[in-house]
C-alpha cells in the first residue's frame, strides 16, 4: 500500500466551494446519525509570541476513514525567522479497516473552506428565504470565505461591513467587489451595519462582546464563528434569550463557543438550545418557522467536516491522478 502526499497547490486544485458545501452537510447528517466518533479535541497554547496548535480527530463510519488535522495559528515570527506561514494545517488520512496511512495533505486551505461552507449551511437551514443583505463583523480571511460560500446558495444583494480598521474594512470591499461585483458599503460603526442585516456574520478573534442585542432586528440569522476556545467573545449573551440557537455540537458550543456565555450568565440553560444543525438537516427538528424568528448559528468547527472534506479530495486526486505517492510502510 502506498501513500499519497498533497501539497498546497494540489489541494487547491482538487474541490470547489459548492463540493465542500456538500460534504459539511454530509458531516453534520452523519454527527447525528451515530456514524461518527469524535474525541474532544486537543489544544496546545505556546509561549508568546508564538500562539497555539489544536488537534482534531475523528472517525466516520460511513467511509471508513480516520482523519487526523494538526491546524496552528497565531505565530507573526514564521514568515521571517524560520521561512515558513504564520498558521499552518496538515491532515492525515487512514484506513479504518486497517488503520494504514493513506493521505498526507496540506490542511491550511481545508478549514477555511469547510467553515465558510458550514455559514453556507446554516443560511439555507435558517436564515429568511428572502434574505438579500449580509452584515460581515470582521473583513479577514475568513469573512471572504463566508461570501464564498453563501454566495453559491443565494442571491446576496449587498454587503455592509465593519473591521477594526479601516485598511482592512478597504482591502476587503475592493477584494469583494472584484471577485464577486456585490457592492460593499463600510459602515462607520457595528451598529450601523448590525442594523442592515438580514444575515450577521462574525469572524473575529473573539475578543469581546461587538455586537449588541438591542441591533439586532427581528428574522435576523446569525452565523457566530469567531468564538471557538474559553473566553473568546463576539456577542452579546442577551440576544440568545429570545433566539433560536442551533448549534454544530453541543457539547463543544457549550464550552468553547458563543454559547458558553448565556450558558455561564443563566440567560438560556443546555435544554434550551434548539438543535445540533445535524438534526435540522436531517428533518429531526424544525429548522426557521417564522420570518420574525431570531436564529443563532454557533460553530466550532468539528473533526468529521474534515473528514468529509479531506476524504473527497483524497478520492478526487485519485480519480485525477495528482499528487505523489511514497513508499510509508517497508
């Protein structure tokens, strides 16, 4: 048996948006369906300056194979000192019925992929079906990773945007408006965009409470990604009280995601989370009933949206023949 070794550029050329769109459903089916183990996932926090390395791992039955990601991030000393990105991910893939190494991969293009496609997701599970407008708090990587993706399953009509900065807040609407011609309006404050929103992203570090609930109008959908480790924060823990929250995994939202917090302040309790998308998806429990409802989407992230993802571009090079194949075991 030989493995095979994909790089960067490889991996890029080997899935699309609207595939790895398909394979987070897939995912998010197969968590709620008893055909995946999932341990919690490991993280290790470094020294400053350098940041942190989490691991994830997880098992899906339904392909028989085991994914491993080692993902860092958080290292501004890389590019100079040592040559290499600031955050980086590798994935590796194995047989399940003999546990062999089939896949070495390049990870740092997969988890900004599956979790632009997971935003993706909860738009057509709860957001209005005549949403036009998305507000983007935080104009990063991944922020353009979220139009990406939602731009594949609905017409957006605009995009209304705020960042830290106004270097940044510029870059992304030239970015924006080139690849896609969605005209980007940069508010001049949170609430100003907040205000416009017919769906609310956040991608930022987390680093406190940036959205208000008072800003937040009725069939408002939110797509919180930001927050996925203790003490990050993006919103304010009221807007949850008379939201519908849906979450990827409960048990990972109730401790490292936005959820943690009107879980820690007794605004909501564990029962009143609505669903794990996964139930929604699968018809299990409703997804939006009214175009007043408020809905909250919190996202980790979870090992089997690599898994899935990893697992179709492995069969994908095949198929193509990219990559190289090594000789792992004598």
């Amino acid at each position: 048996m030989k493995t095979l070794l994909l790089k960067k550029e490889e991996v890029s050329r080997l899935i699309r948006m609207k595939e790895v769109i398909g394979t987070v459903e897939e995912a998010y089916k197969a968590f709620n369906s008893d055909q995946v183990v999932q341990p919690d996932y490991i993280g290790i926090d470094l020294h400053p300056p350098r940041g942190d390395i989490d691991f994830k791992l997880g098992y899906y039955k339904g392909n028989e194979i085991i994914s491993m990601k080692a993902s860092s991030g958080g290292f501004p000393n890389n590019p100079t000192t040592y040559g290499v990105p600031s955050g980086m991910g590798t994935i590796l893939l194995f047989d399940a019925r003999t546990c062999a190494l089939i896949c070495v991969m390049d990870g740092s293009l997969i988890t900004g992929l599956r979790t632009g496609a997971c935003g993706a997701v909860s738009v057509k599970a709860l957001a209005r079906k005549n949403a036009k407008r998305i507000t983007s708090i935080g104009t990063g990587n991944q922020a353009r990773m979220q139009i990406r993706a939602i731009n594949e399953i609905m017409k957006i009509e605009a995009i209304h945007a705020w960042d830290h900065t106004s270097e940044s807040l510029s870059r992304y609407k030239a970015d924006i408006e080139r690849e896609f011609g969605i005209p980007v309006v940069m508010a001049n404050s949170k609430k100003e965009a907040v205000e416009q929103a017919d769906i609310l992203i956040t991608t930022t570090r987390g680093k406190g409470e940036l959205v208000e609930a008072e800003w937040i109008k009725p069939g408002t959908h939110i797509v919180a990604i930001g927050t996925d480790a203790k003490g990050k924060q993006e919103l304010d823990p009221e807007i949850f009280r008379n939201a519908k929250v849906v979450v990827d995994s409960i048990t990972q939202c109730s401790e490292k995601g936005e959820t943690q917090h009107p879980l820690s302040k007794n605004i909501m309790s564990k029962d009143g989370i609505h669903a794990e998308i996964g139930e929604v998806l699968l018809g299990e429990k409703p997804g939006r009933e009214s175009d007043e409802e408020i809905t909250i989407f919190d996202s980790t992230g979870m090992a089997i949206q690599d898994n899935t993802t990893a697992t179709k571009i492995y069969r994908n090079a095949i198929e193509n023949k990219i990559g190289t194949f090594f000789e792992f075991f004598e």
